[in-house]
C-alpha cells in the first residue's frame, strides 16, 4: 500500500520554467545516484533475462539425472556450465531463475496496470461525482481493504486453477483499494478548482472533465509511485508460488523453485537460497528507481524544485 | 464528548457495514470453490447418499443467502460453528472420517482462543522489535535530513523491503536454527519460538516505519514554530520531544493503521514457514482443507480488527494533535 503513502497533490506554485511537472521530476530523478544503480541492477537482470535463455543450449524443464545437485561455481566441486548450481532433477538455476524472472515481472506489471486503471476509475467517480456514488464506491473500498488479501487470494485460487492470467488478477484486486483512495482524495481536491468549475459552467460533460481535464492532472504523479508496487507484486507473486498456488509448475518461479528446494535446504542449501538473492537483487534494484522518483516527485509537488 | 459520541456511532456503522459485506463476500466465495465439504468430512469410502443426507444436516444445500442468514444469527449468539476438521485436541480428527464425528470436533470459538494469543504475542513483539529498529534510525534520519545518515536510512530501506519474507524465514531458519543453533524455531515449545518469526515481520515492517518517522519528522523540522523555538530559548530537548516528535507522530499512526492488513498477510506466511501455532497457520491449513467455518470465523475476527484499530488511530491522532477534527 505503498500509495497511500502520497502526499496531496499541491497545484504547481509557480511556472518559473516552461517545464511540465513531469519533465521536472524526471530530471530530478535521475540527478540521484540511487536511481543510477538500481536501473543498472535492472537493466542487467532484465537484460540477462530476455538474452540469455535465447543463447544457451540448456533447458529450464529438461531434468539431467547425472547433473542434480551441483553446487554454485563459488564452492568447490561448482561448474561454469551452472553459474548458479543446479535443482534436485539437474537443472540450471541461473536459467530457471531467469525464466522466473520474466513471469514475474510480465505478471506484475500488468497487475500494477490493471490495479492502477481500476483504481483510477473509482477513484475518479467517486471524487468527482460525491454523495452517493462516493459513499458506496468507497465502502467497497474499504471492504476489499479488510479483508486480509492471502484469504481471498487461497479462495479464488483454489477456485480457479492458478494461471498467469488469474494470478495476475488475484494481485489486482489486492492493490486497486490504494490507488482508489488516494486518485479520490485529489480528485476532490482537483473537483474545487477554477478550471474545473469554469469547465462545468461551460456546459463540459463530466467524462470530459473527468478523463480530459481532471485525470492528466491527478493521475501522473501517482503513476510515478506505482514503480513500488511492481516490487511489492512480484513478492506476492512468490509467496503464492511458494505456497503452491501460483503458476504451476514446471513453469519456473522464485516461488515453486524455492518451495521445491525447501527439502534439500541443508544438504544443498543452494536451491532455495540462490534464486532469492536473485529475486532480491531485482526487487533491490526495482525500488532503488521507485523510491528515487517517489522522492523526485515529492520535491517537485511541493514546489521545492 | 458529544463529538465523540457521534463520531463513535458514525464509524461503528460504517465499521459494521463493512464487515458485513467482507463477511458476506467470503461466505459466497467459499461455496463457489470446488469440492464438497460434507465430501471431504465423510472421506471417499461413504456412499453419495450418505453424503448429501449429511450435507442436507449442515445445511450445506440451502440458497447461499439462507445460509448466511443463518450462520449470523448464530454469531450474534456467540457461535462461530464448529470446524469441519480439526478435532477437539488441536490436532486432526484421529481418522475422523466416521458418520458421526461431527460432535468431536473443534469449535471455531475454541480455535481461535488458542491461536489468537499467539498471534498476538508474535505480532507484539514485533511490533517492539520494528520500532526498535526504525525509531533511532527514522529519527536520526529526519534530524539529519539530506545528511549521510539519510541517504545510508534510504538504502538501508530499499534493502529491507526487498528482502521477500518467506525467503528471509527460510535462511533464518536454516543458518540460526538448524546450522548455528542460537534461537529454536519451527513449531512452539517456549517463548524464545517467537523471535525468529516475530524478527522476520519486523524487517518487512519498518522500513514504511522508517521513511514516514524520516520524512514527517523532516517536514516538521521546517515549522515556523520549531525553527522559532531557539528564539524562544525552549531547550532542544523540550523542542524535539515537544515540536518535532509530537508532530511526526499523527502521519507514522496512519501509515500504522493502513499497514495492519498487510501486516496480517505477513504474519500469515510467516507463521506457515516457521509451523508457529498462531491464526495464520490455522487460517493456511482451513483453506487447505476446505474448512468453512474456520475461514468464515477467521476472515470476520480480522475484518473487525481492521476496522477497530483505524477507528483507535483515528481517535489516538486527535488526542496527540487537537487540531484534527473527528
């Protein structure tokens, strides 16, 4: 719920520089080193990720009966064939981890898409029109807020056999309350402004207000914080893999990989821990950028930049 | 106090709507899911008529809104059900698959008397253990804003949320527990089973800890009134206990009171790692097990947390800071 954490949106103080609020964040973003090394981390591990399957030979599902439980290539008896060591059945990890990689991340970021456009949607009904249509959008909200998301996520799960499509939706449903909540808050905060009530006195219709004129106001500067919640999703996704209902197997995730490696842990304590580091690895370098925009983007709303 | 009466009445309701519509919505999915729960209580070796006689008994085969008519009413009478699995000792039913079994087993009330004591003990004590952990440092980093110690608390953060938890519970337990054997873990025979969990939940907690002490301690740096108070010759103490801290205090509550679900999630899967005999391992095993009743009693006792604890926060901010209005 990393957005709540935002701040109302102040309008811009002054306009100095012919410079949209955007550009202005994105110039402060990249002025801390914290955002350089995290998108060196991701572009490496995302770069492996989409390369490096293409070039080996090696299979992430192909067992190799003579091979299992090689260790990493730091430890002695380690190969450089296996950077990372191989599974119980013989299987490279490095490459495992990397196919893993990629389902999280494709799994993630459309969930982060989807929760951000529901989201968004209440959100902005909710603010905009009030009364009513607020109050029972909001109690929705809350609703789906209390409720712990791991009971539903097993529940729907169960119900319906894990994919990447409803894993992906089951993330969904747990992060839209969020940004439901906070696009409502400036919405209403928007909803008072002279253009807006110009807009309406002009005849305008809601949706146009609403989609042309509120949204590319509110929306952008939540949108640079949902950067976070894709390293929040990803660990979901894991945790839903390691308990068994996340995309099945012999797909690879961090999940089931490190589920199946659970019961070798302390004669090949490998199998388990090396994807983790690697799944840290991302997440370190996913919210190294997202923490460096939240914070780029703070200074400038507040019109410290 | 006329305010607060209102304000009380006014978020019970809506506190009590929402629980209704959380409870309802579970109740629902739950019968959506596959796999008869009268099915799995009787086993594979009873015969199908056996089997729906049973279902009729437990009112299994009534409209979904029938039966949650009836399951309210009996939890307004106190009566969570009674588990469809677990048996009266804690453990499973001992083959419990016979017709009658129904009466040895669990209620969800007694459940839930086991498990909540220790899910509160574990979640305390990592509540002590986050703020042990994020207080110096958050604070020290809003004092110290755009320092070296900021910048050290910003990755010191990033690294903290990036840690997945089950990944950190499984090390711990292997390098503490099982190779170093400093802290017993998995499963419970003593207090000293609850500092692994508990320090695991802690990690995932205090960075939001750190980075909302860090940046509202800042902001409240900035204040006319704090950076008049030297003016004034107030001590630095008396302004930070006083200015600074009573300040940061309001927004680090809300960010509390938003984290209690997601804390709940945590202390889920925590608990299923490390066998700790809390509500998350009960709740694991019921969805495992298609145990309704458990789910239901489950999903509703931390819907209504959820809502009494913003309702406290809300209360404890207006205590601290008058300003805010109910």
């Amino acid at each position: 719920m990393s957005s709540d954490t935002v701040i109302e949106t102040a309008p811009p103080r002054t306009r100095a520089r012919m410079e949209t609020p955007g550009r202005r964040i994105w110039r402060a973003t990249y002025q801390q080193f914290e955002f350089k090394l995290g998108l060196f981390l991701l572009v490496v591990l995302v770069g492996a990720a989409l390369i490096y399957p293409h070039m080996t030979k090696l299979s992430p599902t192909r067992m190799h009966i003579m091979q299992r439980f090689w260790p990493p290539v730091f430890l002695p008896g380690g190969h450089w064939s296996h950077l990372l060591g191989t599974d119980q059945l013989g299987r490279d990890l490095f490459l495992r981890s990397l196919i893993g990689l990629q389902n999280a991340l494709m799994i993630s970021v459309s969930a982060v898409i989807i929760m951000f456009v529901v989201g968004a949607i209440v959100g902005l009904l909710a603010g905009f029109y009030g009364g009513i249509i607020d109050t029972v959008l909001m109690r929705i909200t809350d609703a789906q807020l209390a409720v712990p998301v791991i009971i539903l996520a097993i529940t729907i799960l169960t119900v319906h056999r894990p994919s990447p499509e409803s894993v992906t939706l089951v993330l969904a449903l747990s992060g839209w309350p969020g940004y439901a909540r906070v696009v409502r808050s400036v919405t209403l905060a928007e909803r008072q402004r002279e253009y807006v009530r110009g807009a309406k006195i002009l005849g305008a219709s809601p949706i146009r207000i609403m989609l042309q004129m509120i949204a590319p106001n509110v929306l952008p500067p939540i949108a640079f914080v949902a950067v976070l919640d894709i390293a929040r999703m990803m660990i979901f996704e894991a945790i839903l893999g390691f308990i068994g209902i996340g995309v099945q197997p012999p797909t690879p995730t961090f999940g089931n990989i490190i589920a199946d490696g659970r019961q070798y842990l302390i004669n090949a304590w490998w199998i388990s821990t090396m994807p983790g580091a690697f799944l840290f690895t991302t997440l370190l370098g996913i919210n190294l950028v997202g923490s460096s925009i939240e914070r780029a983007r703070n200074k400038v709303l507040e019109g410290r930049i | 106090m006329a305010f607060l009466a209102t304000f009380l009445i006014r978020r019970l309701a809506q506190g009590l709507l929402i629980v209704l519509i959380v409870s309802f919505a579970i109740f629902t999915a739950l019968r959506l899911v596959p796999g008869d729960p009268a099915r799995l209580i009787l086993g594979p070796m009873a015969s199908d008529a056996v089997v729906e006689q049973t279902a009729r008994e437990m009112g299994l085969r009534d409209p979904i809104p029938v039966q949650y008519v009836h399951w309210l009413g009996q939890v307004l009478h106190g009566n969570l059900g009674t588990s469809f699995i677990k048996a009266k000792s804690g453990g499973e039913a001992a083959g419990g698959r016979d017709v009658s079994a129904l009466g040895d087993k669990a209620t969800v009330v007694e459940l839930l008397e086991q498990s909540v004591p220790m899910t509160l003990q574990l979640a305390a004590l990592a509540l002590v253990f986050a703020f042990m952990i994020s207080l110096p440092i958050g604070i020290l980093a809003g004092m110290n804003s755009g320092g070296w110690f900021d910048r050290f608390a910003v990755y010191l953060g990033s690294a903290f949320v990036s840690i997945p938890n089950f990944w950190l519970a499984i090390v711990l337990a292997l390098v503490v527990t099982a190779e170093l054997q400093w802290i017993p873990s998995i499963g419970y025979e003593g207090f000293a089973y609850t500092i692994l969990p508990a320090f695991v939940i802690a990690i995932e907690m205090s960075p939001i800890f750190m980075r909302s002490l860090a940046s509202s301690i800042a902001s409240a740096k900035q204040r006319n009134f704090v950076q008049l108070a030297d003016v004034r010759g107030l001590s630095k103490r008396r302004v930070f206990l006083r200015h600074i801290l009573r300040n940061a205090a309001v927004p680090v509550l809300n960010v509390f009171g938003v984290q209690i679900g997601a804390m709940l999630g945590g202390v889920l899967i925590v608990e299923y790692i490390f066998n700790y005999p809390g509500v998350g391992l009960l709740t694991v095993q019921a969805v495992l097990e298609r145990d309704f009743p458990v789910i239901q009693g489950v999903a509703l006792i931390s819907a209504c947390l959820f809502v009494v604890i913003n309702i406290l926060v809300d209360l404890i901010s207006t205590k601290i800071d008058p300003r805010l209005d109910f």
